[in-house]
C-alpha cells in the first residue's frame, strides 16, 4: 500500500533526513520517498498502519501534517 503525506516545515536537506528516519522507524514501513521541492513524502507499507501513526511520527520529527491521502 502506499500514501502521499504532505507536510510543512521542511526546509533543507536535513530536514528532509529527519522526516525519512521518522517514516522508516515505523514497522511495516518498505520504502520512503521524501522531496524536500514538493514538501510531501510517499511511504510504501505492508500491513495496517493507520494515518494517525504516519502523523505522529512526523510530528514528533518537528514537522507538521497538512494531509495524508491514498497514493
């Protein structure tokens, strides 16, 4: 399965590396692709991951969710 989460406060390539560690700590997680130029990021999972996990993750990272949607 995968999502496009869209997040604010990016601003460089470190933050870019926080948000990827944040995503791919999470069980389940397989793939995560994150663009600091679209300030979204595309996670590919397996399982049951709810959307609140994916936020919380970011969020405890220091950035903010603005949508997760079905990619």
């Amino acid at each position: 399965m995968k999502k496009l989460i869209l997040i604010e406060g990016m601003g460089c390539q470190n933050c870019v590396k926080h948000v990827t560690e944040a995503l791919e700590n999470i069980s389940g997680v397989n793939k995560v692709n994150v663009s600091l130029e679209k300030n979204n990021a595309v996670v590919e999972y397996s399982g049951e991951i709810s959307d609140e996990v994916f936020k919380t993750a970011i969020d405890e990272a220091g950035y903010n969710v603005t949508k997760i949607e079905t990619a």
